[in-house]
C-alpha cells in the first residue's frame, strides 16, 4: 500500500538524519507514539462519524479520508467501529458533494484502502469524475488539476492539487480501476514539463520549466509523480510492432533521467527542520 510505504520512508529518514537516534531508538517507544496519534484521532472523531475539517468547508470530506488512511495505515483493523464510523460518513458525499479535488481524491484513496469491492461505483464515478476535470489547453496547464472538479476544466492549475489526483488515480488502478492512457500521458507530460532548470518543481507549472518558484515538498511530488506515470504508461520490456517482436525494449530515458535529476536535487536539499526553499 502507497501510504504504509510512506510512513515507513518517513520512519527511515528519521533514523538516518538524527544523531544516534538509530542506536537509542526502543520499538516499545515507536509502538507507544502510534497508538496514541491513533487515540488522539478516536477522541476527536465527531459524532457524525467525521473529523473537524481545517481549511474551509468546500473540503468536506478531506480531514475524515485523512484520518481513515492514517489509522488503517497505522495498523488499525478496517472493521474497527472508528474507521466504519469515518467510512459510513465519506460514503454519504459522493462525487462533487464531497467538496472540492482535494476532498475527492482523499476520499477515493480511501475507499481504495478499506473496502474496495463495496464502494468500487463510487471510486469509479470519482476517478471519471477526475479525468473530466483534468485541464486541457495548449499552455503549461494541460493535464494538470486544480482546485474545483468542473467537467471541461480549462482553467489554471497547481501541483499540490495534481499530485493529489494522480495518488487517487494510481490507488484506483490498484483496485483494478482503470484511468484512460491519454489521461496518464497528459499528466506525465504536465509534470515533465512543469520540472526547473535547476531539476527541483515548485507549486506553479512553467512550460518547459523556468520558475524560480521551487519547493522541496512539490520536488518530492514531482519525483513521486514522474515514477507513477512512467508505470502506468510503461509497456514493459517487450512491445509488438506490426508483425515484429521487439524484446527487452528499455522503458522512457528521458523521464528516467528526469526522475534521477530530480532524486539529485532533493538529496541535495533534503532537510527534517524546513521544507526546503520556503
């Protein structure tokens, strides 16, 4: 699962970074934390089933998805009355009534983790729910999203709120939820293009790259991004063309190169203390 592999990078990068925490660190202590971050969530959890949300109430359902996926990455059990509590309040905001892209992609990685085969209509309308949404135009925009999940998007966009679609769209695709190929491919290229001279990406696109605008957090979404399109657009080793067989064909070198960049800049730059460069 995408979100345990994070937890576990954070974890890691925790032990490598602090002087001789990797030899004073105690399992016991680990266990301990968890379990009371995953307290701290059951008491705040509302009687409605859902978690305060902080930033406005177009996200209605952000917080609560958040929570979900934090608890049953941490080890809680997915029939824990919390999390079906959580999961009984997300399904009552189906597509655009859970507020705006960042609601609707939380709320879809969630599905995706706890119950997949019971709410595989609901993740399927929010993934073809996302793919209209998508942008579409002839600037450094196209296929990337923003903020609101109007169908026929053709507004501006950011990174923070794509990166967010294309978690939702790969937990998806994990659960035998497919996006179409050209929906892939415009993202790729959107993140392609959207990366700096200087190999990092910041929150605002710029068409063959050139902002000053760079963030050690959208880097990382950048890098994240770049590697999830590449394995959804990959063909493999071996491709067919017309009547020949061409065997152990090396996947994207351009998007690799991009994607090694990128993992340069970031080791680099890393930092525990600061999101680097803001």
């Amino acid at each position: 699962m995408l979100m345990r592999f994070f937890v576990v990078i954070f974890i890691s990068f925790g032990l490598a970074v602090f002087p001789g925490l990797g030899q004073d660190i105690d399992p016991e202590e680990v266990r301990l934390a968890i379990e009371q971050g995953v307290q701290f969530l059951k008491r705040n959890q509302k009687t409605r089933g859902n978690w305060e949300e902080l930033v406005s109430d177009n996200e209605r359902c952000g917080a609560t998805a958040l929570a979900i996926l934090a608890m049953v990455s941490c080890g809680v059990p997915k029939d824990d009355p919390s999390v079906q509590r959580g999961m009984r309040y997300l399904r009552m905001f189906p597509g655009k009534d859970a507020g705006r892209n960042y609601s609707i992609s939380l709320q879809t990685m969630a599905f995706c983790l706890v119950d997949p085969e019971r709410d595989r209509l609901l993740i399927r309308n929010n993934i073809d729910l996302l793919e209209r949404s998508q942008i579409r135009g002839n600037n450094e925009h196209n296929g990337g999203w923003n903020y609101t999940p109007w169908d026929g998007n053709m507004g501006s966009s950011d990174l923070s709120n794509s990166q967010f679609s294309i978690l939702a769209l790969y937990e998806a695709e994990r659960v035998g939820i497919s996006a179409k190929a050209e929906t892939w491919l415009r993202a790729q290229r959107y993140w392609e293009q959207s990366q700096n001279p200087n190999n990092a990406w910041g929150y605002n696109p710029r068409a063959g790259g050139g902002s000053n605008d760079t963030r050690g957090s959208m880097s990382c979404a950048g890098i994240a991004s770049l590697i999830i399109t590449s394995g959804m657009l990959d063909t493999g080793t071996a491709s067919v063309r017309g009547e020949k067989i061409l065997c152990f064909q090396q996947p994207n070198h351009k998007i690799a190169v991009k994607i090694k960049k990128g993992l340069a800049w970031l080791s680099a730059n890393f930092s525990v203390s600061k999101n680097p460069n803001v």
